[in-house]
C-alpha cells in the first residue's frame, strides 16, 4: 500500500476598498504568513495594519487578509 503525500498549497486573498476579491502569490511556502503580508505591503499598504483568518478549502489552505478601515480626525 503506498502512502500518497500531498502538500498543502497557500492561496493568499484581500479584499480592495471596493469589496472585491484580489489573489495574491504565495511568494516562498517557507515565508510565514506575516512575511507574506509584509512582502505584499509594498504593492498594498493596508496589509500593514491587518488580520488574517484561515481556513481550509478542497485540501488547500486559504488565507484571507482582513484589512481595518479607520478614518482620520
């Protein structure tokens, strides 16, 4: 009987101010999650100031980003 291994793939998601879905690269699976979102704050900053939550979909592992809106004064 042989084992069949099957490594999870990362899929890397936010939301933009319009409540769209954008997916972003898992840019190295040996980054952790928060490098990830420091790689990708250079092209988002709202990723700076943000959360994340996990789940896990069809065997894979979704990260999605949740940014906090704040408003200034």
């Amino acid at each position: 009987m042989a084992i069949d291994i099957k490594k999870t793939r990362r899929i890397f998601q936010m939301s933009n101010n319009n409540g769209k879905t954008i997916d972003l690269i898992d840019p190295n699976p040996a980054m952790t999650i928060s490098e990830v979102s420091e790689f990708h704050s250079a092209t988002h900053p709202q990723l700076l100031n943000s959360s994340y939550e996990e789940t896990e979909s069809n065997g894979d592992l979704l990260i999605t980003f949740k940014t906090v809106a704040g408003t200034k004064g």
